[in-house]
C-alpha cells in the first residue's frame, strides 16, 4: 500500500515548470498551482496577458490532486436554505455556476486534448436512514421545478440497479455531474497555460507580500522577488505564507481516500450504474470507480489533519466503512492510501473578490473541480477589466472571521463529535 495520492502516482508529473528564479516583473502573478490558479493562467494567457504562476510545491499537488475525482454539479449545502438566504434569482445563479464549472471542464478538456477518462457519469446521493429518504424526495421535488429538471429520484427496491449494496434507502440521482482523472488534468491544464505563454514555477513559496507605488506588489519568494501589476491567490486552505486575514476565515479539514487494486468483475457488480457516489450523512462517505475499475472511497474518516500517521490511521477506518457498505470487497486489497485538506467555510459556500488590492478565489468546501476552474477564469476575466458583479456569483457575500481561529484548527474534535452526534440524532 503506497501513502499517495492515486491521482498523483498514476497521472504523468507535470514537466514544463520553470528553471532559475522568478522574473523581475509580470502583469498578474497568481499565487497557487491547484485547478483555479491553473485555470486563471490559462484564460489570461489566452487573452495576452503576461501571467506567472508561484506554487509552494508541485503543480496541484495538494487540494487538486488529493481529491476523490468526482466533478459534481448541485451546492454543498440545502437549496431551499440557499433560497432562503439570498431569494431566488441570487441562489439560482450560485447553483448554475457550478453546471457552468462542469461544462468548463469538459470543453477544456476537448479544446486541449487531456487525455483524462473525463465521463458524465452522473451523482448518486444515497440516503443512510429511511428519514433521509423522505428528505431526498422533498429536495427533488424543489430542484425539478427550478434547476435541476433532470433529476430522478430512485427508490430503495431500484438502487440494484445503480448500486450493490444493502446499506441505503434510496438515492437523488443529477445526470450532469462527471468524474475524470485529477492527476492527468491538472498536468493537461498546465501544459495548456504554458502553451498559451503562461510561466509556472514549482517550489516557489510565497513569504512575503507588500504594496508599492500603482497599485502594485512586490512579492517574495523561495525563488526570488517578483513585482506585479495585479496579484490573484489562489491557495486554498494554505497554512502557510503571509495569508492571516484569508487563514481566520477558512478551517482546514482533512479529508482521507483509499484506492483499492483494480477490481476485475466485481466493479460491475457494487456499482453498475458506475456513478460518482455521496451519502446523506454530516460524516459520510463518497465513491466512484476509476477507468481502470478501482474503487475510489473517501471521507471525513477523523477531524484531524493529514500527515502520514492520521493518514494510515484514517485509511483503516475507511476500509472498515467501504467493507460494511460493499462486502464484496472483503479481500480487496487497499493499494493507496491519502489524505488532503478541504478549504471549508462556515457556510461552506465558496468566496471570491478582491481586499487591498488582492484579488482571491477558495473555500470550495469539498466541492471544488468544478467551481475552482469557473472561478479561475471568471477572475482571469475580472483581472482583464469584466465587472466583478457580472462574472462572479459570490461577489459581496459576507466573510466574517471564525471566532476564536486564529491559524491551526484546534476545535476539530469538537466539530466532529458534534456532526457525529448529529448523525446518532438525525
């Protein structure tokens, strides 16, 4: 069993990273390597702007090629609270951006030829309790009537069909969600910003930012100093840099996945639908099948952070999970183990917009292939001149601190053992 990223380990490593320091001056700078910063240096490359991409570390090697694979439409949290919140129009447009996210990725992937499985395979949101259920039959019949007319709501005796397992009590099923391989499209996307004239610079780590005169900045770097014109962070729930107003608004939770061996026919027999999985509970699960038939199972296995031990750790009560649901899979051998860190927000919708001058699209909150590449681009557009209200549905939504965070998430274990009673409970 290899303590990697499946994703990572089996896509090919992207090559076209630059050598030597970075340059003395460039028209925006993007800070991040994952899908938005990635997405963001591609569009302005394509519209001639003279763009430079500073990751930490590789090329997408945390959020963006850590994740579960899965390329969801639909929000994070309940539509009719969306509704709620911010009326209709308002929540109608935050959910089309993340059907527009999966769009945007399938035609990337066409204009650039990435060779990456991508498939539209469709979600199935599974109920863990009969009461969930019933909660899923009164959310279809919401998103029918307002965006999501092709949603099909399966009942317990028809989930055979889809899935072969005991463990649920019906499922919601969105035929616009897609999965693809992270790894060889966050290599892909890259290429692509190269070969449009973008700069990407890998072990490039942001420690120090300031203005200067125009409106500018001057950043500092592992890799040398570099002064912008406009400057776009695309970090995600970094932990480290100079980044405390953007670190006390986002929590860092760790997310944990297993790979299995390939499965040979027992893959048709737990997921013949072959659809991106989800289940209904606060501590609950996500699954696919990859195009070489592994099983693909992750979850919020521990609320802790990931690191080799927690990673093995949460890797064990993962496989326990993924054999109660599929026992099939009883000798399945676990062949990677991983873990990732999600950029949640309180509310767990996304944030985007500008502060002093900075320009910032994160807090995905576990949904972020979609949504990070259409918002990569949206502030691509933003930074070339594009009214913000116009391009970014999250514009001037509040951000407010987390109380008492001020940098590592101390409060984890209580925020899981909450969402866990919540489960007992609900």
């Amino acid at each position: 069993m290899k303590l990697e990223s499946y994703w990572l380990d089996s896509g090919e490593r992207f090559a076209g990273a630059e050598q030597g320091p970075v340059p003395v001056r460039a028209s925006v700078v993007v800070v991040g390597g994952g899908f938005t910063g990635l997405a963001a240096a591609r569009a302005l490359a394509m519209a001639g702007t003279d763009v430079v991409v500073i990751e930490a570390n590789r090329i997408a090697g945390e959020a963006s090629g850590r994740n579960g694979g899965q390329c969801n439409n639909g929000v994070a949290g309940d539509f009719a609270g969306l509704i709620a919140r911010f009326g209709i129009e308002r929540a109608t447009a935050i959910y089309r951006a993340f059907d527009t996210g999966v769009d945007r990725v399938e035609a990337i992937v066409a204009e650039e030829g990435i060779a990456c499985d991508f498939t539209r395979n469709g979600k199935l949101k599974l109920a863990d309790k009969p009461e969930h259920a019933a909660k899923l039959a009164r959310q279809a019949e919401l998103l029918s009537q307002t965006v999501e007319p092709g949603i099909r709501l399966i009942e317990k005796v028809d989930l055979p069909r889809e899935i072969g397992s005991d463990a649920f009590h019906g499922g919601l099923l969105y035929p616009r969600s897609g999965s693809l391989h992270m790894g060889r499209f966050a290599s892909g996307l890259a290429t692509a910003a190269v070969r449009h004239g973008a700069k990407l610079y890998e072990d490039a780590a942001l420690t120090g930012i300031e203005r200067i005169s125009g409106g500018r900045h001057r950043l500092t770097t592992k890799r040398g100093t570099i002064e912008a014109d406009a400057v776009l962070l695309a970090t995600g729930a970094s932990m480290a840099g100079p980044f405390r107003w953007l670190r006390r608004r986002i929590v860092p939770i760790g997310s944990f996945i297993v790979a299995t061996e390939p499965l040979g026919a027992l893959a048709q027999e737990i997921m013949p639908g072959r659809r991106n999985g989800t289940t209904t509970r606060n501590v609950g699960n996500y699954f696919r099948l990859t195009a070489d038939n592994r099983l693909i199972f992750g979850g919020r296995a521990r609320f802790a952070l990931s690191s080799p031990r927690s990673d093995t750790r949460s890797g064990a009560i993962l496989e326990a999970g993924m054999r109660r649901i599929f026992p099939q899979l009883a000798d399945t051998k676990i062949a990677h183990t991983w873990g990732g860190i999600v950029d949640l927000t309180a509310d767990r919708l996304p944030r985007a917009g500008s502060r002093g001058g900075i320009y910032y699209a994160m807090g995905y909150s576990g949904h972020g292939t979609q949504i990070s590449v259409v918002m990569g681009e949206a502030m691509a557009r933003i930074l070339g001149g594009a009214r913000e209200a116009d391009e970014n549905p999250f514009h001037d939504i509040a951000w407010p601190a987390v109380p008492g965070h001020f940098g590592p998430p101390w409060f984890l274990p209580a925020v899981g053992a909450y969402y866990r009673y919540q489960d007992w409970r609900h």
